[in-house]
C-alpha cells in the first residue's frame, strides 16, 4: 500500500511556516509515501519564488505543483528551469520555461507521476484542453511510472469532476485545487481512482480565502480595486490522504486532512 497526502494551496508566510514547522510530524502522522503541496500562493498570496521553492523541498516536500499564478513573482520564468521537485501546469503553452510533470521514486522503487492541468472554465490564462492534455501524458509516459496523481487547478465544480470520471481507472487520484475552500465529495470512483473536487487550503482560515476580510468586503461592496493582504488568525492545513493498493492497481481509501 502506498499513502499519498496532497495539501492545496499553501497562502503566504502563515501558510508557509506552519506547514514547515509540522512537515515531519504530519509525515510519521500520515504514515504518507509521498508529500504533494501546491505552492502557487506561497509568496506574499501570489506566486511563488525560488526561495521558497527550495526552503520547501529542503522541509521535506516531494513535489510543488504550480497553477495560474505561476508567472507571478517577477522573474520567475528564469528560475523555475533550475529548480527540482517544482512542475508548472502541463496544458500551458510549451513555450512556457519549466517540468510539466514529476516522476517520484519511493525507496523500494515504486514510481508515482505528478502532473497538474490548469481548468479553461472562468479561467484566465491561455491552455490547451486539459482532458487531451492528461490523456496525452499519462500515454506517453506509460511505462515510465507505477501510478499517476493528477491535480486539476480549476474554478468550475463541473469541469473538475468531468475530469475524475474522465480518468478514472488510468490515474490513482485526480484532485482539484485553486478554489481553497475544502469539498466534501471525497470517494473511489467506479475503476479505482481517488477524487476530490477541492483539497482547499493551506493558510489563515480567519479572513476570505486568505484574504483580509475587510479589504475583500470593500472590494465587493463598491467594486474598487484594492491591496489584499495575507489575513492574521488561525492557520489550517488542508489536503487529502490517498490509500493505493499496489496489488490491485487501484485507489482503494481518500479521506480528508486537516491540522489547524
């Protein structure tokens, strides 16, 4: 049995220190193979930087994954080549700089891919179809990994849940992301995979999805523009932990996480 936890979007400083500060803890917790964050967030709430990048995998983490503030910190497009462990959305355009997907290597040589498609839905930058894309990848690798983790960084329900039962059965888990609010439709899909639409995230769950609340209200009541800074309070960890059965070749548990 291999255990995969996978914790959604990491939001700023807060979000940062906790999940650094517990990384071991929640590990040896978890009993997980494989740690699987997504740090999209992580600078200041847009983006993130190679700092963090490596302070992040020197913490412990597997795999970084990426979504559409990936190009958001100045200058990170000349960084992202040079960094491991880190993969930018696959269905961007190929002339983006950076992996498009992670092979990780457990110690008794099973190999679990890791790869993220960005939704089209209410979305905002340019991609390919991301049901082609992953299709695309997990045929073209076959044979270069034992189980796939695809993650989908989208905004519509529908779109995230289409490519659960579009994959179900060729992929262990397809989770989404970028909403940061946690789902409760975790599940074994009919052929095995384990979905969930939003793992929600990592960070100060006393403002608006990690936001300052005030700032966040003044915008929504009289539309202009504002700073949103990275709200104080209590900082949560959210993700899910997979269960899949090397035997069978299927997920066979999902359950939520959450440490706050």
């Amino acid at each position: 049995m291999k255990k995969i936890l996978f914790l959604g979007d990491v939001v700023g400083a807060p979000g940062r220190k906790f999940l650094m500060e517990n990384l071991a803890q929640i590990r040896a917790g978890t009993q997980a193979d494989f740690i699987i964050v997504n740090g999209e967030n992580a600078a200041a709430g847009s983006g993130i930087n190679a700092s963090i990048a490596r302070d992040f995998v020197a913490s412990g983490i597997d795999a970084l994954t990426l979504g559409d503030h990936t190009w958001d910190q100045r200058g990170f497009e000349n960084d992202l080549p040079k960094l491991e462990k880190i993969c930018r959305p696959a269905n961007l355009p190929e002339e983006n700089p950076g992996a498009t997907h992670l092979i990780l290597t457990a110690p008794d040589g099973f190999r679990l891919l890791v790869f993220t498609v960005l939704g089209q839905t209410f979305m905002g930058p340019k991609t390919a179809c991301p049901f082609r894309c992953a299709e695309k990848k997990l045929t073209e690798l076959a044979g270069t990994f034992d189980a796939a983790f695809v993650e989908i960084h989208a905004e519509a329900t529908s779109e995230k849940v289409a490519l659960g039962r579009f994959l179900d059965g060729r992929a262990a888990a397809v989770v989404g992301s970028h909403t940061h609010v946690p789902t409760a439709d975790e599940c074994i899909l009919p052929a095995g995979t384990a979905y969930q639409t939003d793992a929600g995230m990592c960070g100060p769950h006393s403002g608006v999805i990690g936001r300052e609340t005030q700032a966040v209200l003044g915008r929504f009541l009289d539309g202009r523009p504002r700073r949103f800074e990275i709200a104080d309070g209590e900082v949560q960890l959210n993700g899910c932990l997979i269960s899949y059965d090397e035997t069978l070749k299927k997920s066979v548990a999902i359950e939520r996480f959450r440490l706050s």
